[in-house]
C-alpha cells in the first residue's frame, strides 16, 4: 500500500464516521417531528426546513464520499497493474 492510498483509506473512513453522525442527526430530527406533529400550539415548519437542510448536506456528504471511494479503488487497481 502505498502513502496516498493509506492517506485515502483514512480520509474514507473520516468521511465515513462524518456520515455516519449526519445520518443519525437526520432520523433523530425526523423522529422529533413524527412524534410532534403540528397543532394548534405547535408549529413543524422550521424543523422541517433543518431536516431539509440536513438532507441536502447529507446528499452532498454521500456523492462525495462515493466519489472519493471509487477514485481510491481506481488508483488501487491501476497500482496493481503496474
């Protein structure tokens, strides 16, 4: 292995663990809103827009990571051929 493809493979698993934590920050968000929907004293809408917020980075975060893990094993099997 060389210094790049272990610099990658911790670079993966940091990206991992961040998505990881966003992923759950987002059900325990989704779950708070479930268990309270809007009433009469309650209003949903701005959990609702964080969620959203939460999602889109959520989005990012993942095509970022497959991004980066293909490109990993791209340069893998490209060091193997050689």
């Amino acid at each position: 292995m060389t210094t790049a493809d272990a610099l990658l493979d911790r670079l993966i698993t940091h990206e991992q663990d961040a998505l990881a934590i966003d992923a759950r920050r987002v059900a325990e968000l989704a779950a708070r809103i479930a268990d309270n929907p809007p009433s009469a004293t309650r209003s949903t809408s701005g959990d609702v827009t964080r969620l959203s917020q939460y999602v889109t980075e959520l989005l990012r975060r993942t095509a970022k990571l497959e991004a980066t893990i293909e490109a990993a094993q791209l340069m893998k099997n490209q060091n193997t051929a050689h």
